[in-house]
C-alpha cells in the first residue's frame, strides 16, 4: 500500500480509548486500527467439545476481534459493542449467510454471516436432520467500524458472525441454522431459516464448480447467481473485485468508499453462498485503505477462508484446498501487479515462494488429476486492462515448471478464453469444442469478468467471437503492462473467444480409469443460459 496520509481524516470519529492522545495525533486511521489489533489481539483459540452427530467436532466461541475497528475484547456472554443501541434479539433477523470451506473440504466447513445490530451470544445450530439441530455451537464476534469518510456517508457499524464446524464426515448433508438470544432457528416459527450444505467426498467422483470475478450488486449479478445455482454446483471460486464498496480501485485512502454495499452484496448473494461454498480472492476493489493490515482487515471480518496460505492474517485471499481429483489455488494478483501497486511486494516474496511449492505439493499427489489457481488481474486478455506484466513475471514461469490445467482470472468486465498457450506463444490452438493437453500444448487462460458489473468491451473493429457466432482473426492489438506502469503494445495471436455479455464459467470434473482419461469440461454460460463457449482439458490424452 502507499504510505499512508499524516492525521486523522476529516469525519473521522474521536481516536479510540487506548491510543495515547499525542500518538492518535500522528497515526492515520489504518495505522491506529493496527495500533487497537496488535494491542487486543490475544484471541483465544476457538474451543468446543466433540459431538456425536455424524462423527462432527464443533468448534465455537467468542473471541476478541483482531480486525480493524476492534477496541476491546468481547466477553463470551456480552453483546457486540456498537455506537447502536441494543434491540430485543427477537426482532433481529440474521441474514447474508455464506459458507467456506476450511483447508481439508471433507471435513471441515466455515459459516458465516451478519446482523444488524449487536445481539447477545451469537450461535449455530447444525444437524442431520433439519428438525433435530442438536448441537449449539457458540459463535465468533467479529465487529467491523468504518469511520465517516465523507459529508454524506456516516460511519458504519457492522457485525459479522462466524463458526468454524471441524471433524465432520466426507460426503454427508448437514443442516443449520444462525441464531442469538431472542432468535433460534430450532423454534418452529424459524424453521424456515434453516440452511444446508453438502462435504466433498471421501474418494474422487464426478463433480461441477463455477466461477467468476467482478460481481457487485446489479440485477444482471443476482441473474448469474440465480443461474449458478441451477448448475449445483460444489462449489464457487469468485476471482476478485466482489462488492465494490471502493468503487474506486486504487487501494488508497483516497478512494471512494461506502461500507454499506456490503450488506447489499452479502443479502444478494445468500441465495447461492447459503448452500454453495464462496470462495473468494482478492482484487483491486477490496483493498479497502481504512482497514489494517494492507486494506484487508474487512475481508478478514466477513470472511473465514482456508488459513493454509503464506500468511493468513495479512494475506487472507491466498490458500488452497482440493475437492476429488482437483487442486485449488486462490492467489492475490495486488502483491504483483504492475497496473495497480498500491499493495505491489507486500508479502516481501513469501506469496511467490508459497506458491512454487503449493503447486509442487499438488501436482506430487496421486490423487490430484488437474491443477486450477484463480487471482484477479489477467495474465492475458486483449479488453480494456489488458495483460499485467508483473503477473507474468511472478507466476507463469511457475504455472509452467508445474503445468497448471487451469487459469481463471477476472479484472476485465468480459468473457475472453486463449488458446493454449506455451512460452507465451500459441502451444496449440484451442477452437470451440476443442480438447487441450497441459503436458503437450500449454495453458489455458480464461477471463471470466461477466459477473455483473457494467461490461467493458475489445478494442476498435475487434468483433466478439463466440459458440454459434464464430469470428476467428489472426492478430490482434492489445497491450501489457510494464514495470514502470506504462502499456506496451502488443499484436497478439492467442485471442480465441471473447463475448461482451454477462456470464459466467462452468467446469466439470471427471475422473479416469480403466482407460478413461480424466478430464476437466469448461463452459462458459451467457445471463440467458445460452453457452458461448466449451473446450476440455486432457492430461495424457493422445493427440
């Protein structure tokens, strides 16, 4: 991030009890959120007893916050302290429930969700029945302030609720439900509150995911969720640029900034992230300036993701996991990107090394047919941001050393698909309905930003070209980000499909054996259903 401005911003409430009045003086607002997390972060570990529902181990409890806006620690039996006034718990409905799955998917689930106001003793009830929640697993406070950042925005209190539900049994439905003092959604007039989710299975079997990046709040990204969840799919990998509550994207102070959107987005999503694993990344819109460390302790506050990365506190959007036969990589393009480095090194290189020896581990195991990392910024794509040049030089020399299958990106409001590509050049061409092999013909790299944000487009006479309206051209003129940040022209080859529509992607994995060769089945689908596009990825399969 860049440094930060000297003194507190105009709107900006009286510094917080506990920062010595000369110190608040000379600390922006970032640095004083960080100043209240180091010093009130002794967070108790999450402590819960074994169940028996199903072979589940729950893991629960009130914990002092170590996000941004936290000033003192929360007691296990005390409300959330706002600047709001306590309301009757029986007239606070919990909303904006969405799940993630820990490290290990088989076993282990995170939900979370929000309320309105501060209510007493937060909790989960999860089963496996619908109508016998058996166990009551108390849940984690994490309170979020954001201070008055203009003349017409107030500050902000908002309240996020998480559990962290461990031991669980692969390939089993376990039902729940969010409740606090005064609202239980075991009681028959809440039952209709209650949600689902599904564990990846023990052994390797036939499965779908989706993804896409840049979705904020529209009615085309409450479409593409509604046809997201048609696909029921396993799971979600969003790419980046989730709400745009910072609209505007530079990952500095100076920013516009409204913390609301937020509780738009999080209601939009429920639908699908009640019952569908989210899984999100990092993109320039979410680094959020206000919040410590380097913009992120508000993704740090709404979501429990995989803590497996270089450095979870500091770079939550990095982490991995595997569901079947698929190794997933979640990585955040602002540690690298040339285009916009307002958080350009700030994991000093540990993220770049994390991933050399992630993607070693996965492609090591037996188990693990196909490799897929998702990020933000696009390696390669000819729209309106183009290529970054950082990102190629952190991570396509590994994506290569370790034949990743799979590269979806967002960044760029349109759907662009290359063909494979190796040593930056055309491996193989990949057309409509065409079959890949990583080992042989290189990567695939897809820019899935139709999520629901407003569309960008190609540059002058570059047509779309797309399943049923197929418009191949031999070059086009595009661009790369340099280290300088200043664009180089590029004339391209690898620009196979492109389609200005809102979409979104759909990938099947199926497993091999007795002569079958696993494969990954990718299709790209339109807001109206329609596919505009479909290619495979076959490692050793023959040409």
């Amino acid at each position: 991030m860049t440094a930060p401005s000297r003194g507190t911003p105009p709107g900006s409430p009286t510094p917080n009890v506990g920062i010595p009045e000369q110190l608040a003086r000379r600390l922006s607002m970032p640095e004083q959120h960080e100043y209240l997390r180091a010093r009130f972060s002794r967070r108790r570990a999450l402590t819960g007893t074994a169940a028996s529902v199903g072979g589940l181990t729950l893991l629960g409890g009130s914990a002092p916050s170590a996000y941004a806006g936290s000033s003192a620690p929360a007691s296990p039996a005390a409300p959330v302290r706002s600047a709001a006034v306590q309301v009757d718990g029986s007239l606070v409905a919990p909303f904006a429930r969405h799940l993630a799955f820990g490290a290990d998917p088989k076993t282990q689930m995170r939900i979370s969700w929000q309320v309105p106001f501060a209510v007493r003793r937060p909790f989960v009830r999860v089963g496996l029945k619908p109508w016998d929640l058996s166990r009551k697993i108390e849940a984690e406070v994490r309170a979020l302030h954001t201070p008055s950042l203009a003349k017409k925005l107030p500050a902000v209190e908002q309240h996020y609720l998480h559990a962290a539900l461990d031991g669980l049994t692969p390939g089993t439905t376990y039902y729940y439900g969010v409740g606090h003092d005064g609202f239980d959604p075991a009681s028959a007039e809440r039952i209709a509150t209650i949600g689902s989710f599904r564990t990846a299975p023990a052994k390797a079997e036939k499965f779908v995911f989706t993804a896409f990046g840049d979705q904020g709040v529209s009615y085309d990204a409450l479409a593409n969720d509604q046809l997201i969840l048609g696909q029921n799919p396993s799971f979600h990998l969003h790419a980046g640029d989730i709400c745009y509550a910072d609209s505007t994207g530079h990952g500095k102070e100076s920013d516009t900034y409204d913390a609301r959107v937020w509780d738009q987005f999080l209601a939009q999503t429920e639908s699908v992230a009640k019952s569908v694993p989210w899984m999100v990344t990092t993109g320039n819109h979410d680094m959020e300036a206000w919040y410590s460390p380097n913009g992120y302790g508000g993704q740090s506050a709404r979501w429990s993701l995989p803590d497996n990365g270089p450095d979870p506190h500091n770079a939550p959007g990095v982490y991995s996991f595997v569901y079947g036969n698929v190794g997933v990589v979640a990585l955040d393009a602002n540690d690298v990107s040339y285009e916009i480095p307002a958080n350009k090194g700030y994991t000093d290189g540990k993220q770049t090394a994390w991933l050399n020896r992630r993607l070693g581990e996965l492609r090591a195991r037996e188990d693990i047919d196909f490799v897929v990392v998702f990020f933000h910024h696009c390696a390669y794509s000819t729209s309106t941001h183009a290529s970054d040049g950082g990102v190629r030089a952190a991570w396509l020399p590994l994506f290569t050393e370790h034949q990743v299958d799979l590269v979806i990106n967002g960044h760029n409001h349109v759907y662009e698909r290359t063909d494979a590509i190796k040593d930056g050049e055309v491996g193989r061409p990949v057309p409509v309905g065409a079959s890949t092999d990583p080992t042989r013909d290189g990567i695939v790299y897809v820019t899935a930003g139709g999520a629901g944000k407003d569309l960008y487009g190609f540059g002058t006479g570059v047509e779309d070209s797309y399943e049923g309206h197929v418009r191949d051209r031999e070059s086009i003129v595009t661009f790369h980000w340099t280290k300088s940040r200043l664009p180089n022209p590029d004339t391209v080859q690898w620009s196979r499909v492109r389609y200005t529509g809102f979409s979104f992607l759909a990938v099947e994995a199926e497993t091999g054996g007795a002569g079958v060769t696993p494969r990954l089945k990718v299709s790209a689908l339109a807001e109206s259903g329609e596919r505009i596009d479909y290619f495979e990825v076959r490692r050793g399969a023959k040409p």
